[in-house]
C-alpha cells in the first residue's frame, strides 16, 4: 500500500538532507577556490522578524543551489552563475491576500566563508556561512 507523502514531510526529508546527506569539499579548500558542497551559518536580523533562531543550510552544486533558511520547511532554489562567485536562490509563494510573497538569497564566497543576506517583505537578514564541521553524519550514514 502506498501512502501520499504531504509536501511538507517532502521540505522536512529535503531539509535533512541538506544537513545529513549532502557532498562536502575538503576542509582546507577556500570558498574562493571551490564554493561547492555544504555551508551552515544561522542568519542575523537586520530588520523585522527572520528565522534566526536555527541553522540555515546552503548547498552549492555545479549546475544548482538550495538555501534553507532557518532548516524551515522552506526551500530556495537557484543557478550559480558560471565562475561559482555569485549565488542567487529564491522562492516565491503568496500571502493570504493572494500577493506575491518573494524570499531571495544573495551571497558570494569570501576567504573561507560564504557571506550573503536573505530577505522577505517582512525580513532582513545577513548571514556568513561556513563548511561543517565533524564527520559525525558520515559515520551514521556508514560513509567513511
């Protein structure tokens, strides 16, 4: 028998993920020299009321990107632009009023990070990001 998985089990088994599955670089590579793999950071409101009480999760891959802000159950996608130096993810949902209700990501490396902000209508917020650290996920998933 199969059962419909809702959408938002679907953003809750993406979100994990984002944070147990995903393809790292190695540690000692720069942002700069190789922006692929995963980046962990937790968002700083500038303005308004933005999920920055938890983890956001960017994932660069050579053709796409995925950013969660605040592991949500939202899920921004994008296209880095060719070099890999500018990454732009973006959702857009509406409101209860049936207005649009865009959230984007902006970011770019710098030195070892990834730096960028997140924004909504009702939201500001910057973020650097950084590659995780351990290996404790690895070990779960049996990969060595």
């Amino acid at each position: 028998m199969r059962f419909p998985v809702s959408h938002t089990l679907r953003a809750h088994l993406l979100v994990g993920a984002l944070l147990l599955g995903g393809a790292t670089s190695p540690a000692h590579a720069s942002a700069q020299d190789d922006p692929l793999g995963d980046w962990v950071g937790t968002l700083v409101t500038d303005k308004g009321a933005c999920p920055d009480q938890k983890p956001s999760i960017l994932q660069v891959r050579s053709e796409r990107l995925f950013f969660a802000p605040g592991t949500g159950t939202l899920v921004l996608r994008g296209v880095p632009d060719k070099d890999h130096k500018r990454f732009h993810a973006q959702l857009l949902l509406k409101d209860m009023k049936d207005r649009p209700l865009p959230m984007v990501f902006e970011g770019h490396p710098d030195g070892d990070t990834i730096v960028g902000v997140y924004g909504t209508p009702n939201c500001r917020a910057h973020i650097v990001l950084t590659r995780p650290q351990g290996s404790a996920w690895k070990n779960f998933m049996g990969d060595q």
